[in-house]
C-alpha cells in the first residue's frame, strides 16, 4: 500500500471510529459519559477532515 493508501485508510478508520463514538454517544443514559463520547468523536472527525485536506493539497502556509 503507498503513502495515499495508507492515509486514506487511516483517516477511514478515524472516521468510523467517530461514527462509533456518536452512536455509544447516543446509547448511553449517563449525561457525563454522552457528553464525553460526543467530545472524542468530534475531535476524531476533526483530526481526520484535517488529514484528509492536508493529503489532497487544500492546506496552504499562512503567509
């Protein structure tokens, strides 16, 4: 698997992990726990939009 293979599948596997988190986020009746599910989620999705714009070039130095 090259460089890109590799990344997207990270960034995949970061995506389903996050969609993974949203829905124990949903399932659990613990205010807390929702709320600190709902938090990793975020930030995984957040970290892999970021990969993703940075692997296809979208990212520029600021100036």
């Amino acid at each position: 698997m090259g460089m890109d293979g590799e990344v997207g599948g990270r960034i995949r596997q970061m995506r389903e992990k996050a969609k993974e988190l949203s829905q124990a986020a949903e399932r659990t009746s613990d205010p807390q726990d929702r709320k600190r599910l709902q938090e990793k989620a975020r930030k995984l999705e957040s970290q892999a939009e970021q990969e993703s714009s940075m692997g296809s070039g979208d990212i520029f130095p600021m100036q």
